[in-house]
C-alpha cells in the first residue's frame, strides 16, 4: 500500500450498538448501529474521518486556508470549520441558503469556530463563487484549500475505506450495511473497502437527493479514483453500487413523514438522535423497506449513522418534528 498522509484527531473505532427495542417494534431483521456520530470533531460526523486524509494533504501543501461549501445548515461545513480551528487555519465557508435571523444549530458553530462565511442564494453559484473566493486569498498572499463538497474526493473517500477497514475488524458479522449517500464519498469509500477487505454482505446507499443512475455512476468512479491512492486502480461499474433513490422526491433538506416517523421512533424506541437531512431519511428509507420485506427476516442490517443531528435545532426544523 502506498504511503498515505493522515492527521488522527477522530475518536476511533466507532462503537456498535444493538437496537433490540427498534427490532421487536418493527418486527423485521435484526439492527445495529455503527455511531459515527460520536467521531468527535465538533459533535462528530462522518465528514471527521473524510477531513482526516484532507487536512493532511492540506497541511502538507502548505495551506494556511481552508475553502468549502455547502448548504446554509451543512454538517460538512460545520465539521471543516472546526478542523480549520484545532489545526490553526482560517476557514472560509460558501453557504447557499437564507441565513437563520438567530444563529442556530449548523451555522451558529460555524460562526463559533470562527468561520468567514459568504452567502449565495443558488447553487448554481457555488462554483463561480468558490473560484472567486479562491483566487482572493490567493491573491492576498494566503495559500487556500480546497475542501471538495461533503469531503467527496479520492482524497476525502480514504475516510471511509479505513472505515470498512476497521469495522471488519471489530469482527460483527451483518448481511447488509445501509446508510444515506449523497455526494458519494462515504459510498465509494465503503464501497472499495467491501471489494478489498472481503466484506461478503452489501453495501445499500439510501439516495438523499441524487437520481440513482447518476449516484450509482458517481460512486463507481469515485472508488476507482480513490483505489489509485492504495496501489493499482481497481475499475468499478455502475453495477457495482447498491443505491435507491425511491425517498428522495421531496428533495434536499425538505422534512416528511418518512423522516420525522423515523426520527420519532429511534429517539422514543433507542433513545438516538437522528437528523432531519440525512440519517433521518436514510433511516426512514430503511424502516420503509423492512415493512416491505426486502429484507430477511433472519438477517442483520447495521444502519451507519453518519452524524448530523445539531441539524435537529435549525428553526425550520424544530417547528415541523412534531
């Protein structure tokens, strides 16, 4: 294996939980849990185990700036906000979205972490603008870094190769891991691992906003790219990519039914939080297909829960739980 640059400020490995009361209400395959949502950096998060390779690569370029985007509530941006902080970078954010009158949840921390923080109102401006802010710190004799969207480079999917890595190692055995996909890098990182660890269950990304051919093709490519940072490239096809996009109609961030029942029952039947974008939907989609019968009754599903939950507390949210 090549070597590979990584700053360890994530708290690893993540436990696993069994969720015996969640099991016996739904009537379905047996659930666990993998909790990165306790990594760590800032009320933790899978981003946390991406912006471990990616501060690396950061720091080893000499970068004294961190540049990322997201939306106006983004778990990523919060995350890399605070790894900016705990490795004494500056930090600049391009969020899209109308800011909270009161700062809360996701954007009141960017803000605690001392972020500069420039606001667009589409994300068709994202890129424009991203390239803008660049090329400023650039100009003013800074050296910026790039943070790709959701830490989803070959760089940024490290994170979760090493994730497969150590939980094959913590020896639980399950027939499918589930889990929300989105920009594609926690999906092509598990995905490269389930191929070279020899992990025989599947891997079933839960789509939060991406049509499934045009993820499924996005995961594909990203894990082979990020197969090149280990040794020799390992080619992946559409295929090879276990998605569903049957939950994300409603479109990104808009909370349902689907995920305020499934935030409703892992809070009153576990006593876990999940958030109103990513794991509640992930998790909704799961509980969906488990009264369908997609899976064996005799199986175990573990639920990675990715994190997110200071999302729980943004104003358009709090109201609509309930």
């Amino acid at each position: 294996m090549k070597e590979i640059k990584r700053c360890r400020f994530a708290h690893l490995p993540t436990p696993i939980e069994a969720l015996p009361r969640l099991t016996a209400h739904l009537g379905g395959p047996r659930l666990l849990i993998k909790r990165d949502d306790q990594t760590g950096l800032a009320f933790g998060g899978n981003k946390t185990r991406k912006l471990e390779f990616l501060v690396a690569e950061a720091l080893a370029q000499g970068a004294t700036t961190l540049i990322s985007a997201g939306a106006i509530q983004s778990n990523h941006c919060r995350q890399t906000a605070a790894a900016a902080a705990r490795f004494g970078m500056e930090c600049i954010l391009i969020l899209n979205g109308e800011p909270p009158i009161d700062p809360s949840a996701n954007y009141l921390l960017d803000r605690l972490f001392a972020a500069e923080i420039v606001t667009i109102s589409a994300r068709n401006d994202r890129a424009r603008v991203l390239n803008e802010t660049f090329e400023r710190v650039r100009q003013a004799g800074k050296n910026p870094y790039l943070v790709p969207y959701g830490g989803s480079s070959p760089t940024g999917a490290l994170g979760y190769f090493f994730a497969m890595e150590e939980f094959v190692n913590q020896g639980i055995k399950v027939d499918w891991i589930v889990f929300g996909s989105s920009s594609g890098g926690t999906h092509a990182g598990l995905v490269l691992g389930q191929r070279i660890m020899g992990f025989p269950g599947k891997v079933l990304g839960i789509s939060i906003d991406e049509p499934e051919s045009a993820l499924k093709k996005q995961v594909a490519q990203l894990a082979a790219e990020t197969s090149e940072r280990l040794g020799p490239r390992i080619d992946f096809t559409p295929a090879d990519v276990l998605a569903t996009a049957q939950y994300c109609q409603a479109g990104y961030g808009v909370l349902t039914d689907l995920e305020r029942e499934a935030i409703q029952l892992f809070a009153r039947q576990e006593g876990l939080l999940l958030d109103p974008v990513y794991t509640g939907r992930a998790a909704g989609g799961m509980i969906d297909l488990i009264r369908k019968g997609y899976f064996g009754k005799e199986e175990t599903i573990l639920f990675w829960h990715t994190g997110g939950q200071p999302a729980l507390f943004a104003d358009n949210y709090e109201r609509d739980l309930f």
